[in-house]
C-alpha cells in the first residue's frame, strides 16, 4: 500500500473524509454532533491530525470537529470557516430587538403573545469567547423555542448556560416525546455542573436536538437558526479553553490558488485571515439574521485541494464550484480523488462540469451522503470510476479507503459505483 491513502468516514450525517500523506493526517470535516468520530479513528489507529478541516458550518460538517475539540483528540490545528467569526461579532453587539430576532425567525406576533416573552435578553458579564457564547444559547433559545430565560439581571456565562439547559428542559417536560433529557444526564455526568465550557457544550447539543426536532415545514427559518446558533455556541465556549490553534479561512467567491503556508493543500476559494474579530458597533436583529444566512447560503463552503508530486484530492464540501464562474474549468494533472459536490446530490450537478481531468479514468470520484433515497447527481453517475459510501447495489455501509501506489489509485476498500 502507497503512503497516500483517502478514506470515506463512515459518519452518521454528513461527511468526513481522511487524507493520510507523508505530510501527516487531515481530516476534511467531521460529520454530525455526537456522531461518534473520535471512536471512528482510533479504531481506525489514525493517530494525531496534523489538520482538521472544517468547510462549512454545518451540523454535518462542524458537528463531529466539535467533539474532537470537545474530548480532547490530538489535533495540531483547526481549519474554519470565518463566517463564524463574523456571527460572534454580531451576537457580541447585539443589545436591543428580541422581539425582531423572534419575527426574523419566523414566529408571528401571536406566537409571541401566547409565550409570554421577557421584554429584553438579559445580560451577560464578561466580554471573552464565552461571554459570547452565552449571548449566542440565548439567541439560539429564542430561536428555537420563542422563550427566553425567566431572568432579569446580569448573569455570568455559567448561569447564562444554565438558564438555557432549564429553558429547554422545561419545554421537554410541556411538550413531550424528546430524547434531550438523556444527552443532559450524560452532559452532568460528564462534568458539566460546574464547568463553563462543559456546560456550553451542553447547551450547544441540546440546542442542536431541538433544531432538528422542530418541523420543518412550520419552523423552517427557527430550525435552521437554531442549528446554526447551536453550532457558533459550541465553536465559542470550545475557544475559551484556549489550547487549540485556528486558522480562519474567508470566502473569497472566486478562485485562489495560493497553498495554505507550510501545507500541501491550497484552499480554492478562501484565503486565511488573521487576527481576533472585530466589534462593528451595534448589531441590530436583521444583521445578526444577515450573518447566520451567510453561513448557510447555497454552495456556501470551502473547497481545498491536497497536491504532492504524484497524485492529489479535491473536497468540493458544499461549495459546488460554484466560485469558478460559469466557463472557468478547474484543471487536473495527475491522479486525483475527487469527493462529490454536495456528497453527490442533485445541487452539486453544476460543478461536474467545472472539473477537467488529464486522464479521467485515474481519478476516482467517491459521494458520502448517507441517504439511499436521495437522487444522485447525474454528473456523479457519468464518471468513469466511483464510489458510494453506503453501497448503492446492497444497501449498506461499505467504507471507501483509497490507497495511492504506483501510479494509480487504488480501492482498498469498497467496490465500484452502480448508481444510476
Ligand atoms: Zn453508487
């Protein structure tokens, strides 16, 4: 087996793909929170990550990343995406309008009414990573259940936290068939009664459930920014334990091609960014609403690219290409793996087209999602070689692991695509 091997995680939700090169491991997002992803590598012996990479701040992407921060797993640096930075920012200023932050999510006034709503968030002391992280349970509480916390005052992060686990918790007890109450004793077990951060990661799962609990047809915008809220919580109290080291990559909306200092990997269409976030003076509902739909745009994401001197990987994540322009093709010179745009649904049909391989028969084209039913793109089903992470013919997870030897690409596990 070559030194280069790239593996298809098989994650509950989402998508995880790992990079094993003479240059160290890099693991390209991390699947879903509590998905398990810790456990998926060390059974897998793979040891500390050089990089984990996070291409957009979804809770199939950033999700699992959470959990490596969160249990400690050996990471050397962290790769994410600046539009989070920018959501702090925001949830930081923003003072006065909680009742346009509930419309914004799209309670009505009646909802609102019927709720009973404190008239004003309360405050939060402090002005650090978890000062802003209590701001941002508080917002993503409101968000997902139109209540905010029966308190007046100032509270500290921890109470902040505390206040939102009851929040939720009470709302369990109202309206019933939920699976929050578990993940909660186990947060307590795990140390979360006194520990500000524990605590935050608390907030940021049970938030993460209430999200995806919520209807989609009804709550649509709660849902998603809650789901958002819930992820920018765990991101922010994680960083007030400051030991992890972070890059953040901004958005550019073209192509870059300039490779991450140090890497072998260049990131297509964001550049790092340095230094703490900035406070743009008072943030109002619609600009904090403005930074959470930033971050969940259609083909919002990163995509990078490993390269050696014999082979190479693309991670479209999300992105779709869509930063090439219509006619600008991205080229490829030597054998490449290559993840599916959008894990090889229909929205990343465009960006098939954008790829041009020397030799497409070297490359492998492999598509993470995990839902049978979803409709493959066609672009996926016309290339010549591929894989599918939950095999399409059997219907079961058959994990991809791709090695680089003489030459070529090689499956070292999981059998030939059949998707039509
Ligand atoms: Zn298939």
């Amino acid at each position: 087996m070559g030194s280069t091997t790239f593996r298809v995680l098989p994650v509950n939700r989402g998508e995880a793909c790992l990079l094993t090169s003479r240059r160290g491991v890099y693991l390209f997002d991390g699947g879903g929170l509590s998905g398990g992803l810790a456990r998926l590598l060390r059974e897998r012996r793979v040891g500390r990550l050089r990089v984990a990479v996070c291409t957009a701040a979804t809770i199939g992407r950033l999700g699992g990343i959470l959990d490596l921060m969160d249990g400690g797993y050996p990471v050397g640096e962290y790769w994410l995406p600046e539009g989070l930075r920018q959501l702090a920012a925001a949830a930081g200023t923003f003072q006065k309008g909680i009742y346009d932050w509930l419309a914004v999510c799209g309670w009505s006034a009646q909802d609102r009414s019927t709720l009973g709503l404190p008239g004003s968030m309360p405050s939060v002391s402090g002005d650090g990573p978890l000062t802003v992280a209590a701001r941002m349970a508080l917002l993503g509480a409101a968000a997902c259940t139109g209540c905010l916390p029966d308190k007046t005052g100032t509270l500290t992060p921890l109470e902040t936290f505390s206040a939102v686990v009851e929040l939720l918790l009470r709302q369990v007890a109202e309206t019933g068939g939920s699976d929050l109450v578990p993940l909660c004793l186990d947060g307590l077990e795990r140390g979360a009664g006194s520990d500000p951060v524990s605590r935050a990661m608390l907030c940021a799962r049970l938030l993460d459930r209430k999200a995806e609990g919520l209807s989609p047809s009804r709550f649509r915008g709660a849902r998603e920014v809650a789901g958002i809220m819930a992820l920018a919580v765990g991101v922010w109290g994680l960083l007030a334990r400051d030991r992890f080291r972070v890059r953040w990559f901004r958005q550019t909306g073209r192509l870059e091609q300039h490779l991450v200092p140090r890497h072998p990997v260049m990131c297509l269409n964001g550049v790092p960014v340095a230094g703490e976030f900035g406070q743009p003076g008072r943030a109002t509902a619609a600009d904090l609403f403005q930074a959470v739909r930033r971050l969940m745009a259609p083909g919002n994401g990163l995509a990078f690219r490993y390269g050696d001197a014999d082979c190479g990987a693309l991670v479209c994540g999300e992105s779709a290409l869509a930063f090439m322009g219509r006619r600008a093709v991205l080229p490829l010179n030597r054998p490449t793996v290559i993840t599916a745009p959008q894990q090889g649904g229909l929205g990343g049909e465009q960006a098939y087209g954008r790829v041009r391989s020397a030799a497409p028969e070297g490359d492998i084209w492999v598509r993470s999602h995990h839902s049978f039913t979803r409709r493959v793109a066609e672009g996926f089903c016309r290339q010549p070689v591929r894989c599918c992470l939950y095999d399409c013919r059997k219907r079961t997870v058959q994990e991809i692991l791709l090695a680089f030897d003489r030459g070529k690409w090689l499956r070292a596990s999981g059998a030939n695509c059949s998707c039509i």
